[in-house]
C-alpha cells in the first residue's frame, strides 16, 4: 500500500511540475531543492552546471549514511530481471584524481549462481561539508563471459558529463538532488522521504532509516526506493515501480 501510495504522489507531482513553469537553474549543490516536490528533469538540466573546487574536497568519506572505508567490503542479495543475484561491492584503497579532485574507487561484482553479470567500477569524493558526491563510473554488462554493452559509462568532465550528490551532508525532508548527468547515459535523481523508517534485512534491523525515492527520465516508468542506515549506509534497494527488483545488505566485512 505505501509504495502504491508513493508512486501515485510521485506521478501526480511530477506530471503537475512538468507542466509549470520551468524551476530556476539549479545551484553549485547539483540542483538540490527544499521544495514539495522533487525538481523535474528538464529543470534541473538546463544549465546544470556545479562549481567543483578540489580544495573544498576531503580525503576521507564519513557521511554516516554513505561511508566508504577503504578496505571494506558489502555484500547484497536479492533478485534482478527475474534471477537471484549478488553483489559484493568492495571500496578499495585505489583512488582516481577527476576535475582535480581525489576519488575513492569502488568495486561492484554483480553475479548470478557464480556467473558474471555486470561489472562496475564507482568514483565518489566527500566536500568539506560532508555531502558525497558521485564522479562517474565504468561500467560493464556480460554474456557468456563476454562483455556485451557497456551503456551508462560516464566520467565527470568529460564530453559534458557532470557529478552529482549521492548523498547529502545533512538529509532534509523533502530535499531532491541531482545524482549524476550526463545526458541520454546517466541522469539519475533523488528525493528525501523519510529520516525515521523501520527496514529489516539479514545484516541487521533498524528504527531510522534513510528513505529516498531515485528516478531518471530516461526510464520514466522506473521508481526505487533505498533505505540507508547510519554508521552502515545502503541496506536495501527495492523496486517501487517498474520492475521486481530487491537488493538486501546480508554482510559487511572490514579490510
């Protein structure tokens, strides 16, 4: 019933926004707003541009709902296009400078039944502020063994390609913000929901989860919802709308 709910609310906003007046153009916070409603894709791209300074940047990542500690190692399970799959996401002590900023590199190994789906290779950086920010990722889907697309690849300055907040210094409801863009490839977004919701999976149970709710308009029809713990971050990734998809967080394991 509640995802229902969303998904209609999400709709109805979304159709109504579009129909407005463009929103202003977005700020050096990759196009975050405190409106009552998430910004629409067209807004939010016209212009988008973020002032990265590196010297705003800090070498560590320690949002609470996004940590990265080099050497740690997440390992989900769950179901994707209809087959259970696994993916260990492994944050390494490997980084990559982009538009003169240190990126952390982190691994995705996504498997089913010990076959090789897709492999994906993340850049994040944490500001001074404590917002992290997502610089781009390479990414590779496989059949047989063989890779066979390798679409949603994009790095931050290159060919118009912008970052985008992953996750905010200090979560407000009901914030909205840019997650990535480059256009046609990579424009996904996000939306504050909730700060206090109740989620349960096999690594543990919490009271007050981050909730937010993450669209692109290239798959308009497609709605998730990712629930963040503190002192953990991402737990559970679930299908709203779309698709019967389902990512549990099962192990966390320190280097």
């Amino acid at each position: 019933m509640y995802r229902k709910l969303i998904v209609a609310l999400f709709g109805a906003t979304l159709l109504s926004a579009c129909s407005s007046s463009p929103a202003p153009s977005p700020t050096a916070r990759a196009g975050s707003s405190t409106g009552p409603a998430p910004s629409t894709p067209a807004s939010v791209a016209s212009g988008y541009s973020p002032a990265i300074e590196p010297a705003n940047f800090v070498t560590t990542i320690d949002n609470p709902y996004f940590p990265l500690v080099p050497g740690t190692t997440f390992v989900y399970e769950g179901v994707r296009d209809g087959q259970n799959q696994r993916d260990e996401v492994v944050v390494t002590h490997e980084t990559k400078v982009i538009l003169g900023v240190t990126c952390v590199v982190v691994q995705d190994t996504a498997t089913h039944g010990g076959t090789l789906l897709e492999k994906t290779e993340d850049w994040y950086a944490q500001d001074k502020e404590g917002n992290v920010w997502y610089f781009g990722e390479d990414t590779a889907e496989y059949e047989d063994g063989q890779v066979s697309s390798t679409e949603g690849s994009w790095q931050a300055g290159v060919d118009g390609a912008q970052p985008g907040i992953v996750m905010d210094a200090h979560p407000e409801v009901p914030t909205s913000y840019r997650q990535e863009y480059y256009k046609g490839q990579a424009e996904d977004m996000a939306w504050v929901v909730s700060l206090d919701r109740p989620v349960d999976v096999p690594f543990g149970s919490y009271d007050d989860a981050l909730l937010t709710i993450e669209w692109s308009p290239l798959e308009p029809k497609v709605i998730d919802e990712k629930y963040y713990a503190s002192g953990v971050g991402l737990v559970l990734e679930v299908a709203a709308a779309g698709g019967d998809e389902r990512a549990e967080l099962v192990s966390v394991t320190a280097g």
